[in-house]
C-alpha cells in the first residue's frame, strides 16, 4: 500500500457523487466505497462525510431513504437523483478540464515559454 | 426540482426537528459501530476496536453540529422547539478558538443596523466579556433629571475608571433618533412643500383658465339664459369643463408619477412607489382643489343677468 494522501479540497462532494451513482450506499459505505476504488490510497476525514452528505441531500443532488443493511441493521442509503446525476457528470467534465489544464502548465518546460 | 429538494429539506427539518436528531444519531452510531465490526474483522480486540473507532470518528455531539452547521441549522435549528437556556453554540469566528457561547436568556427581536431592514439573526454578548472593544462602547445611561446636568457626572465616572478614556459622542436617545431619521425627514418636508406650492399653483391656474372662460363667454352665457337655460344648468356646464380640465390634468399626473416614482423607491418604507391608496389620494384631492378653484367662476357665470350680459359689448 502506497502512502495515503488527502483529498484535494472541494472534491469530497464529487467523490461522494461518484460513489452512490455506482449504487446505493450508507454513509459508512460511501467511506468504503471511495476508499476501495482509490486503491485504499485516499484518506477521507471522517467528519467532514456527514456534513457532505446531508449538504448534497438539501441540495437535491441525492436522495435518502431507511433501508437495511448487510448486517440486518436500520441503516440511511443515499441514492442519486436526477439532478446530482447532472452535477455529477457537469464536475467530471470540469475536473477533467482543470487537471489537462494544470498537468499541461506543470510539463511546460523553459524553451516553450 | 433542486429548489423543491431545499424547500422540503428546510420545510422537514422546522416541522420535525427531533425526529431527524433522532435519524441524526442513528446514522452516526451505525457508521460507528460498522467501523468497529470491521475492525473486530481485521483481527483488532473488540474493546481496542471500540476505542479505535471513537478516536477516528471522533465525538457524536461534534459530528452532529458539524451537519447542521453545514446546513446553516446551527442556532436555530437546533433550538427550536426546545429551550434553548443553558446550551451552547459556537460562531465561524469562535469555532477555531473552540469558544463557545452558552444562551442565558432569549429576547425579542429587534432592529438594528437599519430600520428598514428586517431583524437579523441577533445574539448579544455581555459586556464584561467582551474581549474586542477597539471600536468603542456605548452606555445607555437611563435618567429622570436633567441629562445636561448628568454628563459631568459621568464623565467623571469615565475618567476614574481611566484618565486617558475619551467620552465621545454623548447624546439623547430622541437625538440619535432624530439624527438618523433626518434625511428622510429632511425629504418628506421638501417634497411635501413642493407638493403642496404644486397645489396652489394648480388650484390659482385652474381658477385663472376659468374665470377667463367665463369672461369671454358672458355673451354666450347671456344669450343661453335668455333663451331659457337655468341658472344651474350653466353652473353644471362651467364646473363640467372644469372637471375636464382636472381629469386630464389628473390623467397625466398619474402617468408621470408612475414613471418617476420609481426612483423613489430606495427612500419609501412600508410603501411602494404605486401604491394605490397613496395615488388615489393625491388624485382626489387635487381633483377636489380644482373643483373648489372652478366653483367660483361657474357660480358667477350662473348669476350673469341676461340683459347686462347682451349690453356688454
């Protein structure tokens, strides 16, 4: 296992996004879920998930629901609606914009200015 | 559809506050006590788990508030329904401090910067505890004498407390209160003088135009009463050319101050540039004044005597 890092501010929203669109998702699962696909490599505070989730939740952007989980315990699953879909897919575009653009200047070198 | 998500998040989170406290808690125990079984499952003892687990998520209470916070529910949400006397709260600038504010009290709203604006969410902070004063303090000193006499006095308490204190500033409250109104009433006095000279004028032009009528309609006026039209008949005439001329004048008067009123509105309160009692008053009485200013050649017209009228010319 590489050495952890911390996200990037601004991207736990988007993160958390990405996660519950692969599939419904407690909170924990969410923790997990980014954890697993990052190659255990991303370090998630764990404070700042709930106040995400309930954020994303008032904005309309995902949907909550009791259900129950694995271990037959009452447990809130988050789901995305149709507009965090939107979001989701609009961020992605601009994340992607943003680091073609930073991985760009980064690689320029002295003869090309 | 995202404004109707934030309206009924709000709209649920005033109408059944416990009960998403309640489903608040048992989110956070549950992602607790998932992170402890799965530590159990990775080979760490149940009670090292345990303890692991609190040390990572860290304290319910402050998961709990970082959630409203990020709803902006921190100090009301939180309150409502509940009496708030006794618990704490923290605001951006403190939270870093770890500073927390206990509610010893709740009072009505009030305004405060601007009389205009609404009440904002307000908490009052003893003076005794205040640890910022570089901008200064203001006492309220109540009196039952004479306040000339009563600065002296205090300005000695200030100054045994410290020397080099200025007392800056001091006046009545019905001062402050005249001061910070006198704009507005320095405008309601000018325009209600414009107003009101607009009006006389009004009322002399409209007298002028139709004594002059009148004047030059002396023969015409003898000739009909000769010929059997009453007296009040031609008074109706008169007063109904009068009213013509104030309608008209009425017409245009409210067409340009629907148009220029509208730059007026920063300087109203409680009152819209349009609004109709306001406008259908003014309108009335100026129709009115100019009836009152039409009445007196109308009536002499009536009482013009057919023959002196003929020898006129």
């Amino acid at each position: 296992m590489g050495k952890q890092i911390d996200l990037l501010q601004g991207t736990l929203d988007m993160l958390i996004l990405k996660a519950v669109s692969l599939g419904p998702l407690h909170g924990y699962g969410v923790l997990l879920r980014i954890q697993q696909i990052s190659g255990e490599q991303l370090e998630i505070q764990q404070g700042s998930l709930y106040p995400a989730l309930y954020r994303l939740e008032h904005q309309g952007l995902i949907a909550s629901e009791w259900g129950e989980s694995d271990n037959k315990r009452k447990a809130k699953f988050y789901s995305l609606t149709a507009a965090g879909r939107r979001q989701l897919h609009s961020e992605t575009e601009k994340w992607n914009r943003m680091a073609a653009l930073i991985a760009s200047i980064l690689r320029t070198t002295s003869e090309e200015v | 559809m995202k404004l109707f998500a934030r309206l009924r998040s709000w709209f649920r989170w005033i109408v059944k506050p416990r009960q998403l406290e309640n489903e608040m808690e048992t989110e956070v125990r549950f992602h607790i006590e998932s992170y402890t079984a799965d530590l159990v499952c990775k080979g760490v003892p149940q009670p090292e788990a345990m303890r692991r687990a609190r040390i990572d998520f860290g304290g319910i209470e402050s998961h709990k508030d970082a959630i409203r916070a990020s709803l902006g529910l921190r100090l009301w949400g939180e309150f409502v329904g509940t009496n708030p006397v006794g618990k704490t709260f923290h605001t951006e600038h403190t939270e870093e401090l770890d500073d927390r504010y206990e509610i010893i009290g709740v009072c009505a709203d009030a305004k405060y910067a601007d009389l205009r604006d609404d009440p904002p969410p307000t908490f009052y902070v003893l003076y005794q505890q205040q640890k910022d004063a570089r901008h200064g303090m203001t006492f309220e000193v109540r009196t039952s004498g004479d306040h000339g006499t009563l600065i002296g006095s205090i300005r000695a308490a200030v100054q045994s407390v410290d020397r080099d204190l200025p007392l800056i500033d001091v006046r009545t409250q019905t001062e402050q209160i005249k001061a910070s109104m006198a704009p507005e009433r320095l405008f309601a006095a000018v325009t209600s003088g414009f107003g009101g000279l607009a009006l006389i004028l009004a009322m002399i032009g409209v007298y002028g135009i139709m004594a002059h009528a009148v004047g030059r309609r002396v023969n015409e006026i003898g000739i009909r009463l000769a010929l059997g039209a009453q007296a009040s008949q031609v008074l109706r005439m008169v007063l109904g050319e009068t009213a013509w001329l104030a309608g008209i004048g009425v017409a245009i008067g409210l067409a340009a101050s629907l148009l220029l009123t509208q730059s007026l509105a920063a300087m109203l309160f409680g009152l819209k540039p349009t609004d109709p009692s306001t406008l259908a008053g003014a309108a009335l009485l100026l129709f009115a004044i100019a009836m009152l200013a039409g009445w007196g050649p109308a009536n002499r017209a009536s009482l013009i005597q057919p023959m002196e009228a003929l020898r006129h010319e």
